[in-house]
C-alpha cells in the first residue's frame, strides 16, 4: 500500500493505476517512498509501517500522462438568479507498477 498524491493506493507488481499528476515524461521511471504497508498474497508476513516502512521502496514507469473526463460544477442560489456552470478536468498521471522492494 503506497500512498501519493494525498491518496492510498494497493499496489501489486505489474499492476497499472491512475494517479495524481506526477512530473515526468512517458517511459520515465518513478519511485514511491511512502509505503503504508507490505504482504504477500495470503497476508501470512505482513509488515506494517508506523506510519512509512522504513527502507520500502515501489519503483513504477510512466505509462501516460492524461485529463480526466470533464464533470460539470452548478451552483445555484434560488430566488436571486444566481447560477454558475463551471467545467473541470482532472489531470491523472497513468503507472505500472515494476518493482516492490525492502531493504
């Protein structure tokens, strides 16, 4: 479990997310410091940071950088004609996850 961005994220080997923007190129390699948690499939050896496991490290490649779909924001006040329609996209970094490691 990494977390970025102000997020948490389960992350296994070889998966691909969606994340907050992260400064970089396609094909560039990223490297998360802040592992939450790390265990193994079945959950027997399990190692929990308080709060960061020290000497964890999740190494990923940048897969893509994108916007999100755009939503639309209304805000209405009744009985003072007061409306505003505000468009937002979201900027998404997209990742595979390579190499899960502890020093």
């Amino acid at each position: 479990m990494i977390k970025t961005g102000g997020k948490q994220y389960k992350v296994k080997e070889k998966d691909t997310l969606k994340i907050e923007k992260v400064l970089g190129e396609n094909g560039n390699k990223v490297s998360f410091d802040e592992v939450l948690l790390i265990a193994d499939e079945k959950g027997k050896d399990v190692n929990i940071g308080a709060p960061k496991v020290k000497g964890a490290k999740v190494e990923a490649t940048i897969l893509e950088q994108g916007r999100a779909r755009k939503i639309s924001v209304i805000k209405y006040k009744r009985k003072t004609r007061y409306r505003r329609n505000l468009g937002h996209r979201q900027v998404f970094t997209k990742v595979e996850v390579n190499k899960i490691t502890v020093k």
